[in-house]
C-alpha cells in the first residue's frame, strides 16, 4: 500500500511538472486540490503530498488559507537562477570535454537533431523540453546522478522563468548555440567548451523581457 501512494504521488508530480515545464500550467495558476482529486482519481491527500514535494523545487508556492499555485519567479530570481547555473555548468562542459567518449559525443549529437526537428516544426512544448534536457542529459551521459539531480530543478525552474519572461526567437538561437558546444565537446576543447557553455546560459537570460506581463491558464485546459 505505501509503495502504490507513494508511486501515484510520483506520477502526480511528474504529471504537474511536465505541465509547468511544457508551458501548458502557466504562473499563477491556482492548483485547486478538489480539481486535481478528480482529475487523478485520488484522494486530496495525495495531492497535497505531490503540492508539497513541488514546493521543494520551487515550481509551486503555498499560500496560508489560499492554496497552492503555479510559482512567479521573480527577475532576481531569474538572475539568481541562471547565475548559479553559469557557475555550475561551466566545470561540467570542462569535465564533459575532458571525459568525453565517441559514444556520449553521439548520443548528444542525436539529442540536437531532436532539437532541431522541434523547432523546425514549432514545436513549442517538445522544444521547450529538449533545448533544456540538453543540459540535463550532458549530466546524465558523465553518470553524476547528484548534479543530474541538481540540474532538473534548476532547469525546471528555467524553463518557467523562460514561460515568463522569454521573447519569442531564442529557441532556434539556443538550439544553434547547442551544436557549437556539441562540437567544442567532442574535440576535447575544455576552454571553449566552458566559455560556449557561459555565453550560452547569459544569451539565454538576455533573451528574457522582465517587463513582460504574467499570464494565467485554467488548469483543467492545461492537464487535459
């Protein structure tokens, strides 16, 4: 009985973070838990456990006697965020590049093609997903499974900060600057790896309009 709670609290919150990252739950939706019961066929219980878990990776912000809702970040957040990750992700291009492998170099070569096709067909969800599962995977290819950890969140979080705040044209622009790091890794070059890495993640956060109004969504239109 507990392994079977604590499964369907695991897929309730996979459910609500595809939908957070795949820009279906926008900021400031209110996660109703009467509607997320029925939605799941679950008990409130449950889906306050998965509201909880979500609290941990700041996707989703609880308010005293309001409830839960789709977290806003703020802009320093956002800059926080992806100061971290510049700082943070920079040693793994070092580290990926010093280590890299025929087989890992393929398997990220094939991740970019996904990429490309996405945006090519203005995919905006599956782009969404793999442009920041790139950084994810590069964690998961080097068999670090703290900094794979590490990452998810962080980029969890960027990719509500990009709903947010991104204009429209930086994901082709993104994916482009994939394949020159790709590139840089597969040749060994530590330096150029690093510093395509930081230039990547500050044309990102350049790309973010912070003056950009919050939209809203209804959350059964976003889980259906």
């Amino acid at each position: 009985m507990e392994a079977a709670t604590s499964s369907t609290t695991h897929f309730i919150v996979e459910s609500l973070t595809r939908a957070i990252v795949e820009h279906r739950l926008l900021p400031g939706t209110k996660l109703a838990e009467q509607k997320l019961a029925d939605h799941f066929g679950v008990s409130r219980t449950l889906v306050r456990q998965a509201l909880f878990q979500l609290t941990q990776n700041r996707l989703i912000r609880l308010e005293p006697a309001r409830g839960a809702f789709v977290a806003a970040p703020t802009v320093e957040e956002a800059r926080q965020v992806f100061a971290v990750r510049r700082m943070l992700e920079a040693e793994m291009a070092r580290a990926f590049a010093r280590e890299v492998t025929p087989a890992r170099a393929k398997a990220l070569r094939e991740h970019i093609a996904r990429e490309k096709a996405a945006v090519d067909r203005n995919d905006a969800a599956g782009r969404v997903e793999l442009l920041g599962d790139f950084h994810v995977r590069m964690a998961e290819l080097m068999g670090n499974h703290v900094l794979t950890q590490i990452l998810r969140d962080l980029v969890s979080r960027s990719s509500l900060i990009s709903l947010m705040y991104q204009r429209d044209g930086a994901a082709r622009h993104s994916q482009e600057e994939h394949v020159e790091l790709v590139k840089a890794l597969a040749a060994k070059d530590e330096d150029r790896a690093a510093a395509l890495m930081v230039d990547h993640l500050q044309h990102v956060e350049e790309s973010l309009a912070f003056d950009r109004q919050v939209p809203t969504h209804d959350i059964a239109l976003a889980l259906s």
